[in-house]
C-alpha cells in the first residue's frame, strides 16, 4: 500500500509541474496544450497501469492499479484546472 501512495503522489507531482510550467510559459494557448499534455500523460498512465494490472501478479499489480488510480486523476484535475483556465482567458 505505501508504493500505491507514492505511484500515485509522484503522478501528480509531475502534472501540477508541468501544468505550471506551461502555464508560466505558453501565454494565451496554455490551456489547451495544458490540457492535451495531461491527458496524453492521463491516457499513456492508464493504459500502462491496466496492462501491470491484468498480467502481473503481486506488487506490479498493485502498482498497475496505482497508475490506473492516478491516470483517472489527472484526467479529471486536468480538465477541472485547464478548461478553467481556458474559461478565465475568454473573459
């Protein structure tokens, strides 16, 4: 269970790294490549995560079900944090 934490933790330590990276950087299209690289990281985690979790067995399964966990979680703070920001930008 302490791994999961950290898959998890590490995932999301990258997404909000990134997320202001470009955010301090791209100006007006930061919400749209914010968006498309979160879910490109969403999507390749996911995928990654559901293959561990259906052909391994023990700990790789766990960490599978951890990228799966965090995959879910950037796709949908990355849509909440993103199109939030695209919103803000067309006022």
């Amino acid at each position: 269970m302490n791994t999961v934490g950290k898959v998890v933790s590490l995932n999301l330590l990258i997404f909000v790294l990134y997320t202001l990276l470009i955010h301090a950087t791209s100006g007006n299209d930061a919400a749209i490549e914010g968006t498309v690289l979160a879910y490109m990281h969403a999507v390749g985690v996911f995928f990654i995560g559901i293959f561990m979790a259906i052909f391994n067995k023990g700990e790789a399964r766990n960490i599978g079900a951890a990228l799966v966990l965090s995959g879910l979680l950037i796709a949908v703070i990355g849509f909440s944090v993103c199109l939030g920001t695209l919103e803000l930008n067309l006022h």
